[in-house]
C-alpha cells in the first residue's frame, strides 16, 4: 500500500533530464552512468498552486488584485525584486564566490527578523558563530533572527513547521540534501528535489524564501537550468573583484520587470545602496582622455550613463587581438569590422581592447556609437568632447540607427550636466532637454568627424569613403 503513494524517477545528474526507469546512459545528454533515483510522492506535485481539488476556474472571475509586497530598507534589492518580496514568492541569488550574496541575505534577514514571526537563516555553509561575526560587522543586532546548520531537507522542513518565520534564507541550495536521493549534495538530481520541496512549502505557507546558490566556472548556475525556470525571481550578482562596486542583476521576475539592477558599494560595514549610479560610474572619469566616452544605456527601467575606455596598439601578432570587458566580444568584431571597412579607421594590424568602466556589463545595441568613437578616438590619439554622451546602433552598411527611449536617455543625461547629444538622423528632437546641443549624424564616418577634434594629433587613419 505505501509503495502506491510514492512513484520512482531518474534525474540526470548532470542536465537534470527525467526518466522513468533506469538507464546506463542518460537519453538526453548521453552521459553515461548519470542517472539518481528519486522518490516522489504522487499528490504532492501541485498541491501548493491552491488548486488542490483540481477545480476548474473562469478566467473572467479569477481577482488580478495585486499580491501586497514586504518592502526592504534597501531601495535598491526593493527595485531589482520589482517593488518588494511578495509572500510565498522564491527568489534565488547567485554569483561568483565571494562576491557579497551571504551579504545580502543577512541585510534581508535583518530587516525581516522584525516585521513579525521572525526570519530563519539555514546556513549549510557557515557556522552560527561565523555569521555572528558577520553580523556584527554589518551593525546587525540579530534580534528575531534565528539560525539552522540543518542541511536534511526533511529536518528543515521540520524547522519551518515548527516555527513558522516570517521569512526563509537558505545559503545555499547546493548544500542541502534529500535522504531518498541516491547520490551526493550539489548533484543536479538533488538540487532539482531540494528546490521543489522548499517551494512546495513556501507556496502553501505564503512565506517568501530566498535561495543562494553557486555559479560554475563559467558564470553559469550550478545544476540544471531547471533550477531557474523553477523560482519565481533570479538574481545575479556581478562585480569586478578588485572594484568595490557591485550589481544585482534581475534576469528573471515573474511580478515585475526583467532586466533591472541595483547599484552597491561594498564597504566595510556591507553592501550600501548607490543612489546615483550614472554619477558614480562617471565619478573617476577624466576630463580629455583620449579613447574615451559616455554612452547612456537602459537597465530595465533605469537610464544610466557610462564610460566605455578604449585602447588601440600596434600588435606584434599575425591575428591582432581582441579584448572586451563588459561589452559582448561579438560585439566588439562587428563594431571594428565596421570601423575598418566603412569609416576608414584601419584596425587590421591594432590590438584593441574596450572596457566598460565600473564593472557594469552593457548588452544593448545602443552603446555601439559611443564604443565607435572610443576606438577611434584611441586610434587618432584625439579626445573627445568631454561633455558629449553618443546614442545609436550600428548597421553593417556603417548606417547609424535609432534606438527606443532617447527622450529618457538624453533627460539622464542633461540632468548630469552633459551639453553635447550625438543622435541618429531619424531620432527627431520635439521631445529633447533643450539644455542639450543636439547633433545628428547619417553614419559612423560622419559621427567621427563630429565627434573627433580636427587638430587631431596623429594623423594615421583619415577619414574616406571606406569602401
């Protein structure tokens, strides 16, 4: 009787494919000798969506009410998670080790632990005695908040029954097992099993529950990519490990938008909200350096203005390199390959690096323009406009194109007290700062010389037709 209330799986350890019964070789991935077994309970599968008794539901009579959200004390973790935590909501951190997540789930522990029922940190990876000096550093006083070492799901599950907190910490996901799994901690069958029983939870309580979880070498989450469409937020922390600046980088939110980050200085006392992120990238930069310029991107919601550092040498090698950091590297190819063969700037024998300063990592097309004019600033060893912000794409054709939102862009940027605007032909200028000397440009040729003083002091590279 009790062998019909469970059903017998196998998930893949290493793609956290599923399968019915065993096999040598994983049907999905091909590894072989990968599969776990996995026994799960037949009526617990969606038990926790509250639709228990399978009933059937008009769409027309389901309430779109807004779920109400527990607001932080950091408007920034309050942005990236679209305006607060919403209750039974699950929200996974990841990034690379030491990167501050530990960080950010105490600072929430923190401001939980006294709205109400209290907070339960479970650490699998620490000792309460270590996160007591933690705290401490960070001001913490700890009241509220309360610690487990349980790494058994079933004893922690047993934990929040028990207590009930207002809100859970795991730290981290890989570190927590299921007795009935076969293999070890920080397999993908085990985080896979792990994470839905910590949901299941969550969901019926009503309890929001924040997960820590590692990242591999190559920036990617350890386990499965099931893990991810699992939760209902994921976060990425990004920095430089030498820069004291960090960002939590929304790329999944199912109650708000996608795409958000939040900008942190990492001091001694914690991770401290940046108010201003455009100022603060733009605070080191300086006035008349050459490869050198701001681009305004969007971040969600969010203009920010950056600068984009750009370096050509002579290369001493057959294949001229290319280095990017915090710009896309196809990117960067598309963007010399124009370069060379439409504005003139001969970038066959240079190595060129780009970097975007501050450690923010830009995707969007609309930095092209800005990250054109830095090689070539470099390449000409001219400067410049140091109150200038550039706005566009590029085509292959060496065409610049218009981009969404330059009204929000060209405000950010006039609000930081820049003069000059570099905008495609077609980007119309009705709803522009008039503060702002608006100049717009058909092609990248036409940008350089607009962009670039005459007096240049190197006079390699003119510019020609580029055919």
């Amino acid at each position: 009787m009790s062998a019909e209330k469970h059903k017998v799986v196998y998930i893949c350890d290493a793609c956290g494919a599923e399968t019915p019964k065993w096999e040598g070789r994983c049907p999905a991935c091909k590894q072989w000798n990968s599969l776990a077994e996995v026994r799960r309970g037949r009526t617990t599968g969606t038990a926790w969506l509250g639709e228990a008794d399978g009933a059937v539901r008009e769409l027309a009579v389901v309430s779109a009410d807004e779920q109400p959200r527990i607001v932080v004390s950091s408007t920034e973790v309050n942005r990236v998670l679209g305006g607060g935590l919403v209750p039974g909501s699950v929200v996974l951190i990841a990034g690379d080790p030491g990167i501050g997540k530990s960080t950010v789930l105490l600072r929430l522990a923190a401001d939980l632990a006294s709205s109400g029922g209290g907070a339960l940190y479970v650490s699998g990876e620490e000792s309460a005695a270590q996160i007591k000096m933690r705290a401490e550093r960070l001001g913490i006083s700890g009241e509220g908040l309360f610690l487990t070492a349980a790494t058994d799901v079933d004893a922690i599950l047993d934990h929040l029954e028990r207590r009930r907190p207002a809100v859970v910490l795991v730290d981290s996901i890989q570190t927590v097992y299921d007795d009935s799994i076969s293999s070890g901690a920080g397999a993908a069958s085990q985080v896979r099993e792990c994470t839905r029983r910590l949901m299941q939870w969550a969901k019926a309580s009503e309890t929001p529950m924040v997960l820590s979880g590692h990242v591999t070498k190559g920036g990617d989450i350890a386990g499965p990519r099931v893990l991810e469409h699992m939760v209902d937020v994921v976060l990425y922390m990004e920095g430089d490990p030498v820069s004291s600046w960090r960002l939590l980088r929304t790329v999944k939110n199912r109650f708000g938008s996608a795409n958000e980050i939040g900008v942190f200085e990492m001091t001694q006392s914690g991770l401290l909200d940046v108010v201003d992120p455009s100022k603060a990238l733009l605070s080191e930069r300086r006035t008349g350096s050459v490869g050198s310029s701001i681009v305004a991107v969007m971040e969600g919601n969010r203009p920010l203005l950056a600068e984009v550092q750009a370096l050509t040498a002579p290369s001493s090698l057959p294949t001229p390199r290319r280095v990017a950091t915090g710009i896309e590297f196809n990117r960067l190819l598309v963007i010399c390959a124009v370069l060379s063969r439409r504005a003139g700037i001969a970038l066959s024998n240079q190595d060129v690096v780009v970097n975007v300063a501050g450690g923010l990592r830009v995707s969007e097309p609309a930095a092209d323009l800005g990250v054109a004019l830095a090689i070539a600033s470099s390449f000409r060893n001219a400067p410049l406009e140091s109150d200038m912000v550039a706005i566009g794409e590029l085509g292959l054709s060496g065409e610049v194109r218009t981009v969404p939102q330059l009204h929000r862009r060209a405000v950010e940027a006039a609000r930081l007290g820049l003069t000059r605007c570099l905008l495609p032909r077609d980007s119309g200028r009705e709803e522009l700062p008039a503060e702002l000397d608006v100049r717009t440009v058909d092609t990248l040729a036409d940008a350089i010389r607009a962009a670039i003083p005459r007096e240049s002091d190197r006079s390699v590279g003119d510019l020609g037709p580029g055919n």
